[in-house]
C-alpha cells in the first residue's frame, strides 16, 4: 500500500466518507496509554474494595430491615405485642387460680395454683373475713 500525500488524497478522491478506521499508536502515546491502564487499574481496585465495604454494610441494614418487618408483620398478624413487664400476682383462692397483673391492673395471665399456693393461713382467713 502506497503513502499518499494530504494533496494527492484530496484531489484523487470522488467523494467523502466518515468512516471508523484503526490508526497505529506512536510510542509516546503507549506510553501515555500503559500510564492510564495502570492508573485506571488502581482506581478500579479502589472502587472494587470499597464496593464491598459499603455493599456489607448494606446488606446488615437490609437484614435488619427484613427482621423489623418479620417483627411488625408478626405483631399484627397476632393482634399483639410481647414485651417483659413486671407482673403483680393475685391468688385467686375461690377460682383456684394464680393472677397475673401488670402495674397498669390490666390482667395478662392466669394460671391454676399449685398445691402449695392453696394454702391458706390463718392471716389470710381473716382478711376474707373482714
């Protein structure tokens, strides 16, 4: 293939096209080139390790936002919620049942009495008494 000059192109030609043609780097500009590779290579290792930085803890806020949305789902599907509160118990010796009260008075729980709660002194006979 002949090298033609700037001219001889312009006045042989018949018409013009744009066209995407491969043009061979010079020396200085592979250098230039291999300077940006290992730069951009760099960056990328940068970005990568912080990608995986912030995607763990992401990926603990989606966990926890999954268990606060089991939790509510949960809490709504029973009609309730569940908490530790201290509880005052009432024996209830008529009914033969120990009462669970919080400090509200609301009752949460009862359960039968175990036979060393049936027993009664002689204080609390004279409570009912009165």
């Amino acid at each position: 293939m002949k090298k033609l000059t700037p001219e001889e192109v312009k006045q042989l030609a018949i018409r013009r096209e744009n066209r995407i043609v491969q043009i061979p780097l010079s020396e200085s500009e592979t250098s230039i080139a291999k300077d940006n590779l290992v730069q951009n290579s760099i960056k990328l290792s940068a970005q990568q390790e912080e990608l995986a930085r912030v995607s763990e803890a992401i990926k603990i806020e989606i966990k926890k936002t999954k268990f606060d949305i089991k939790a509510n789902l949960n809490d709504l599907r029973n009609g309730y919620v569940e908490s530790e509160e201290e509880c005052f118990l009432i024996d209830n010796q008529e009914d033969r049942v120990m009462e669970y009260y919080t400090e509200k008075g609301d009752m949460v729980f009862s359960r039968p009495l175990r036979p060393d709660e049936r027993q009664t002194d002689a204080f609390s006979q004279l409570k009912k008494v009165e």
